[in-house]
RNA sequence: GCGCCAGUAGCUCAGCUGGAUAGAGCAACGGAUUUCUAAUCCGUGGGUCGGGGGUUCAAAUCCCUCCUGGCGUACCA
C-alpha cells in the first residue's frame, strides 16, 4: 500500500513531535483534490499546529526538511498557504509499484490485515415466506462484495444466511400454499384471510409439484387432505431453493444456509431458560417470561417466551447468535435493511449479555432502495407484495448491470432504483462504460496477436517477463494511469475498514475513465507502416490494466468481458 | 410522541475523523472518427450544500434549533 503506508511513517514522526497521546486520527494523506498540488498531500502540519501551539506553516517546512525530503520515493515536496505539505511521487517509485501487479496477478490488491480473523456475515435472510424484491438485491449485493473484501483483506470469511423456518408467519406461508396445492389436486379451499401474495406463494407450490407431484395428499374419508408438518418443511425448502437460485443468478452465494428450526432442536431452548433464570437475565410478567435487555442498549424489555408457552422470535435472536458465538467466528457483521433498524439495540444487548466484546460485532444497517418505475414510486411493503422481483429485474437488466448499480452507493444512502431507467441497455449505465475498457484491451490484445509482430515476444499477452523498471511514460496520461493503478491496494484496504464496496466501483469508474482517455489519444499497435509497430511500455501498460480491471470487477461481481 | 437515517447541480449520487476555486455521472449545448470497438474522448453552461443561529483563522463537514422525507417504535417474523 502506498498511501497507508506514507500515512504510517507521517503518523509515527507526528507522534514523535506531539507525544504519542496525541490523537492524530484526522492526519490525512491523500490525493488533493486539485491535480496541480502534486501526486499526495498530507494536513499533518495543520493538525500539529494546535497541539504544539505553533504556526502550521512552520511545522509544514519542519515536515518537509527533517521528514520528507528524505524520502528516495518522493520527487519534489512543496508546502502551501495554510499549511499543506504536498508532493510527487518518483516515477521510479510507481514503476516499482506496479511490479506487484506482476507479481500478485489476481491477487494484487490483497493484503494481510485480517490475518487469522473468522469473520462471518449474514446478508438478505429474507423470509421464506415469498420471493425476493429488487430491495433485497442491494443487501446481497452488498454482503458478497463485502464477503469478497473481507477475504481480499486477509480475512476468513463465512457467508450465511438465516432462514426464518419457524413460527407463525412460516405457518401461514405453509397454509397458503396448502390451498393453492389442494386446488391443483381439485379440492377448492378458501384461502387464508391476510395471506402472502399468490403469485409467490405459487412460485414454490409449482415447484413442489414439479418434484413432488401429488406425493403430500392423503385421502381422509374421501376428502384430500395435506399432511402438514412433511409439506411444510418441503414448501419451505421449496421457497429457500427460489431464492437461492435468484440470489446466485447475481453471483451471491452462500457458505451456509441455516434454519432457525435448527435452534430449537436438542432442547436448546430449556438450556437458554435455565441458564438465563440463573443469571437473572429474566423475569415473569402477564404470563410471559421477558429478558432484562432494557439493562443494556435495549430501550425496553423483550419477551422471550409468549404467556402460551411458545418461544417468541426474539428467542431465536439469542439463540441464533449464541450459536454463532459457540461456532467461534471472531467477527459479526449483520448485513441489515433501514426497516431492522430497530434490531441493533437489541442485538447488541444479546451481545452484551452474553458477554461478546462490543467490537466483535458489527450491525450494518443499509437504507431502503426506493422503486421507481417511470417516475412513480412503488410502495414498498413486506407482507403485502406488489414489489418488483429481483428475478425481474436480473432477467431484465442483467446480472452485471444489478451488481454495478447496487456498489454504486454507500449504504448510509437511501436509494432510488428506477426501474425503467435500468431496464435500458444504454450508456447510462455506467458498468458498461467500464466494462467497455476491458473489452477495448481485449481487443487490442488480439489485434497484436493477428498481426503477430515480431517485436512482442511469443505473442502471447502475458504478464510474466515484463519489466516494469523498464517502462517509459510517454505522457502525463501514462503516468497517471501508472499512479492509479498503485493506488489500488489502499482503496481495498480503505473499503474494508468502512465497509464500502463503492469506493471499488468509483475507483474502476476512474481507472476506466484514465484507460478512455489513453485510448483515445494514444496508440498501442501502429499499423500505418507496411507491418503492425507495437509499442511496448504501452503494450505493457494495458495489460496491467486489464489486471487491475480484472481484480476490482471480481470483487464486485462483475463479469470482464472479451467483446461487447 | 420517541428513536435511527437522510435533505448537496434539472436527475442519481460523492465529499461530512473541519481545510486549498464544493466534485462525478446522466440530462442540455458545442466539438473530435480514412487509425487498436464512438457503449469513447474533449469543451461549455448549471449550486442560497433544506432554513436559521452558534463554535472556529477556516463549516457542506462540528453544536443547537426548526422544516421536509424514509424507516422503526408487537407476547409478527
């Protein structure tokens, strides 16, 4: 990492200067906004001044003699009005950078921050009792590419998701789907007052006669009947299939797929209650047996056994991360909607009561995704349907377009998802502009190996015996281009610890605007002569492109296409 | 009522651990193609950063207050 890495040295003769109790937390390194204030520029000064009660510009040049000018990586340093201490970078210094991306290929980028760190997410755990809305496409979406980030930091990760298979509302979901599977036998029943949608219902009752046929009618005198607890089991599973299958047509997958039913077997439920009546984490009330959350974050109590003596779903929240804690992930990341907010308190206070250090769990809490389609909002509402399927809209838009769009926003973002708009395979749309760079250097690549040039040896494009100490930039834009590149680690490292996938999509955006631009100013293969000229500092440069290219899109899963 | 999130260009959004002229994309307008894919590139216009107050050398960024929108506030899951 090169940005982190400066940043650490700066940060470490900052404390040398201001003691180490400082608190030099906003001491940034970063590419200044303005281009012609050089490669980097740090505000170390600008923070030290009030510590050390002395004139920025004064410590700036301090920086500046004693620390920076010392650098073999640093071309030039310049300080500025308030106090800026900017710089270039050498060119040998880029050169060297980009080595690793020879080096790592498709591991470039990675690093060993997490190092020996289990970390599990859960992400969508939508209910089985429906299909999935194009909402729930940003929460997958978002848990893979972080799943993917996590993992390119070094990270063990394990990707779940929890299958609400247990209750009352998977009751429900099951009667509805017996009657539509009662009709289709030919026994007409009413269907369930406030029951789910048809339409998705029916999507699993399909499905189960598909595999299944008639195999769950019994006759009881004559009359057809379902035997209930077998089919509620395979019409959930048939639901879960549905969803898995939509899930994966965006390329989110899943390491675990784990049912609540699952909690409530061999007995875990009495355990919970004796171990909570032992810690005097609960009380009796009206009948009800409610956990003392209100203690922790929580700002009332919950009730943990219903005055029916069924288990509540906040029951199965405590045993759900009890088991999670038991499997001994280090880490808890809850990939959740704006409308679980309410969750976070009450999560944490399981956490806390049960011991879990603060840290080792994070709530993710992403904003809803407003559906827009030809400038009508579509009410969004859970449990009465009329939503957009996902499915819809990856069979529309595509699997590569829905990934882009949901990594285009950081998730503290509401968002509107015009439908219409994103139905249109147009420019607009910008993953193709950035897939488009890919497929220029693709296409470059088998312009020079048609014309087989002797110059390149081989022909084959590869990246192995390149030596990028040798490469010239011949522009401003080819330096730039080099400069971005070795940026690249940082930006990874930088969305894991903010858990923000679209500082990925805005760096591809960039790289790819930084490769347009090359393209369209300078060329590769010269073919004006009697035979193909390659230029190869060039030749070489668009092949660590297309790495870099490569490996951002992976994580973000974004196909790299050969042709568009 | 209380709580969480948000209000930045016509639209969709960055920026919000205070810093250098508030940035992108789309849309609008004007240019670039005998040359490796024009799904591209270059340029122009466009802003009371929701309103008001405060802290500061410096506020879109921090504090207070008000307005607007979304979500939540179950012995549903």
């Amino acid at each position: 990492m090169v940005i982190n890495e400066l940043k650490q040295k700066i940060k470490d003769y900052a404390g040398g200067l201001a003691g180490i109790k400082s608190n030099l937390n906003n001491l940034t390194v970063e590419e200044p906004k303005n281009e012609k204030f050089g490669d980097l520029s740090t505000n170390a000064a600008m923070v030290l001044a009030p510590i050390l009660n002395k004139n920025p510009f004064e410590i700036a040049s301090k920086i500046e003699k004693e620390l920076i000018s010392g650098w073999d990586q640093i071309k030039d340093v310049n300080i500025v009005k308030p106090g800026f201490v900017n710089f270039n970078l050498k060119d040998g210094f880029i050169k060297e950078n980009l080595k690793n991306i020879i080096e790592y290929k498709e591991k470039f980028g990675s690093n060993r921050s997490g190092e020996g760190v289990r970390v599990q997410l859960e992400y969508v755990s939508s209910n089985p009792t429906g299909n999935l809305h194009v909402g729930h496409g940003r929460w997958g979406a978002l848990g893979d590419s972080l799943a993917n980030i996590y993992a390119a930091n070094g990270y063990e990760v394990f990707r779940e998701y929890y299958v609400n298979d247990y209750g009352t509302q998977a009751d429900k979901f099951s009667d509805c789907a017996k009657c539509i599977y009662l009709g289709h036998s030919g026994r007409i029943t009413s269907y369930p007052e406030n029951g789910y949608p048809e339409e998705s219902v029916s999507l699993a009752v399909d499905r189960l006669i598909s595999e299944h046929n008639g195999r769950f009618i019994v006759e009881k005198s004559g009359i057809k009947e379902v035997e209930t607890g077998p089919f509620k089991k395979e019409i959930i599973r048939m639901m879960v299939s549905y969803i898995c299958e939509t899930l994966e047509l965006m390329g989110v997958r899943y390491d675990r797929w784990f049912y609540e039913s699952w909690l409530y077997e061999n007995s875990n439920l009495e355990k919970l209650i004796t171990d909570l009546k032992n810690k005097d984490m609960v009380y009796e009330k009206d009948g009800a047996l409610w956990f003392k959350v209100s203690r922790y974050a929580d700002d009332k109590d919950r009730v943990v056994i219903r005055k029916d003596g069924s288990p509540s779903y906040f029951a199965s929240d405590i045993l759900y991360l009890m088991d999670k804690i038991k499997r001994g992930y280090d880490k808890l990341v809850y990939v959740l909607g704006a409308d679980h907010h309410g969750y976070v308190d009450r999560l944490k206070s399981i956490g806390k009561a049960m011991g879990l250090a603060e840290d080792r769990l994070e709530i993710i809490i992403g904003q809803m995704v407003k559906i827009v389609d030809r400038g009508k909002t579509l009410k969004m509402s859970r449990r009465k349907g009329k939503l957009y399927p996902l499915r819809d809209l990856i069979e529309e838009v595509g699997k590569d377009a829905v990934r882009y769009f949901f990594s285009m926003n950081s998730f503290d973002t509401p968002m509107d998802f015009d439908v219409s708009l994103a139905k249109q395979k147009s420019n607009q749309n910008p993953v193709y502009y950035v897939q488009y760079a890919h497929a220029r250097i693709e296409s470059i690549l088998e312009k020079i190996k048609e014309s087989g040039p002797g110059d390149i040896e081989s022909g084959s494009c590869s990246l192995d015996k390149i030596d990028t100490s040798k490469i010239e930039f011949k522009s401003r834009s080819e330096r730039q281009l080099a400069k971005i590149m070795i940026l690249y680690p940082d930006i990874i490292y930088n969305s894991c610890r903010s858990n923000a996938p679209y500082l990925v999509t805005q760096y591809l955006y960039r790289l790819a605007t930084g490769f347009h631009y090359f393209y369209n100013n300078f060329r590769v293969v010269n073919d004006d002569g009697d035979r193909a000229a390659v230029d190869e500092d060039r030749f070489v440069l668009i092949l660590l492109v297309r790495q870099v290219l490569r490996n951002a899109l992976k994580l973000l899963g974004v196909s790299a296409p050969q042709k568009m």
